[in-house]
C-alpha cells in the first residue's frame, strides 16, 4: 500500500498537521521527514538545537518554532496545542525516532477523511539495539498520537521545582473530549540507537517518576484516559505497593512476557527495564534524604 497520489503521481497532501518535539534530532529528522511528506503542514518544535536540525526541517519545508520552558508548565506538546496556529483540525503527534511506514499514511488518510472518530491511538513497532522488540511487555505500546487539537491536551502532573524532567511530555497522556479508536497499522520507532542515550534519557525520566510516585499512589485517575489507559493506571497504583520491585519487573519483563524470545537484546532490554526501576527508587529516597536535610537545616535557623 502507498500514501495516496495526485493525477501527476506526487504524494497528495492531506489536511494534517505533524508536531515533532526536538532537540540535536538532524540525523532522526533525515529518516522520519522523508516519510511525512503526504502532510500538508509540519511543525518542527525545536529546544535550541545546537546541530543541524533546523537546517534538515528547513530541506523539507518543515516550520521551525523555538519552545523555552519556564521549568513548570505548560510543557512542549501543551503549549504547541494551545500557541500554534495550525492550518487543519488534525495534528500528528510524532518523535523524530519514529517513522510512519507507507501502510499506516494510507489508513491515516482513510479514517481521517471518512470521519470516523475524534482521535486514533496508535501503536509502535519498538526497535532496540537494532532488533524489533517482539516481547518484554513492549509489544504493544498505544498512545493517542492521532486527534482533532481543539479537543484534546496532555495530562499535567506536578514537577517540583529543581527536579530536571526535561521540557517535553514523556509519560504524560492525552485527555481528549471526543470518540477514540485504533488504527491497525504501527509507527516504527527506533529507540535509543546507543545505550548511552538510553542512560541519558532515562536518568531523566527516573527523576520524574520519583516525584510522581505519591502521586500515582494516592491520586484519583483523570477520566478521559480510555479504558486501556485507566486499567493500566489501576495495575500500577497496585504495583507501587509492592516490595522488590526491579526483581519483579525483570522477572516480568524477561519471564511472563517471554523478553527470552528476543535473544540478547531482550536480556539486556530486560536487565535495563529493572535497573530503571531501581533507580527510580534510588532517586525517591535521594529526595526524602535532601527534604529531611532542608527541613534540619530550617530547623536550625529557626532556633
């Protein structure tokens, strides 16, 4: 299947806008560019990139807008949603690490015009260490990318101040007002080419899951979510009030969800899912160590 054509056989440019959040993504942007081109409008949101990627946006007739977070809210995808003056009701919500295979353009296009919804989760194709993550847990992955703007934001969870999330929506979900389904066809997405960007990245997100651990215990879920999003928030509100928790994500991850049939790179993927939830602990503790400092030392002056 291939994206639909015009008479004189060019890609036929459809009423949606792409969003891609960058920073030093040029050599991403050379791979999934060339793949959205069937997009009237795309919209490059760019952290100050020091590489090339204002330069590959600019070869493809891409739009560049410089985003400078203010360290709280609104983060990159939120404020794009709500400042941008997109041409068309529809936005594709992209990575620049994830391309959009000619099968999926072709449903997009279908579903979009035959207005069958408000929005359309979809699901990826995960590629670690140059193989297709089969397993582990990971071989369904559905976010809602695909959703008329005026009807949907990212969910917004509290970031203490000092605490170094990263200015875009990592783990944040759309809330939308409308009718949602699935597209059959997957983004392919090729996560962390080297293990030292997984590190770098993860680093971050562990900082960020540390603060939001109370909030995932005790807070009421946010309707809106769909149901697969709300069962999931439900399993993991129970499975923060287990013990050894990077044990029990390995033995998930690389057992019952069988990451041994994904060879090597399923054991390392595995051994990092639970290093990633040991540090997520290690930093929650970090933080209850610098409050009971701070409080000390407030104490202290008071006295």
């Amino acid at each position: 299947m291939h994206p639909q054509t015009d008479a004189d056989g060019s890609v036929a440019k459809s009423p949606i806008s792409v969003l891609i959040p960058v920073k030093n993504e040029a050599e991403n942007l050379r791979r999934s560019l060339p793949a959205l081109t069937w997009a009237d409008e795309i919209w490059i949101l760019d952290s100050q990139s020091t590489d090339d990627t204002a330069a590959v946006a600019a070869e493809f007739g891409a739009k560049v807008v410089q985003f400078h977070f203010n360290g709280v809210y609104p983060k990159k995808k939120n404020w794009a949603l709500e400042h941008l003056e997109m041409a068309h009701d529809w936005v594709l919500i992209v990575d620049a690490d994830e391309v959009a295979p000619p099968e999926l353009v072709k449903e997009i296009q279908h579903r979009v015009a035959a207005n069958e919804a408000d929005g359309f989760l979809l699901n990826m194709k995960y590629f670690f260490l140059g193989r297709r993550i089969k397993h582990c847990g990971y071989n369904e992955c559905w976010n809602l990318r695909l959703f008329r703007h005026k009807l949907g934001r990212y969910e917004k969870m509290p970031v203490p101040a000092g605490v170094r999330t990263g200015d875009n929506e990592a783990h944040e979900h759309v809330i939308l007002n409308g009718q949602i389904q699935r597209l059959v066809h997957e983004l392919d997405h090729h996560a962390y080419p080297t293990l030292s960007i997984w590190l770098e990245k993860h680093d971050r997100y562990a900082a960020w899951e540390a603060v939001q651990r109370s909030h995932f215990r005790n807070d009421p879920i946010p309707p809106g979510l769909g149901r697969g999003k709300t069962v999931k928030r439900i399993l993991k509100k129970v499975y923060l009030r287990l013990p050894l928790r990077p044990m029990i994500r390995f033995v998930y991850a690389y057992v019952f969800r069988l990451g041994f049939l994904d060879g090597v790179a399923g054991l390392y993927f595995c051994g990092l899912l639970a290093f990633y939830e040991f540090l997520i602990d290690a930093k929650a503790y970090e933080i209850k160590v610098n409050e009971s400092l701070e409080s000390g030392r407030a104490v202290s002056k008071s006295t």
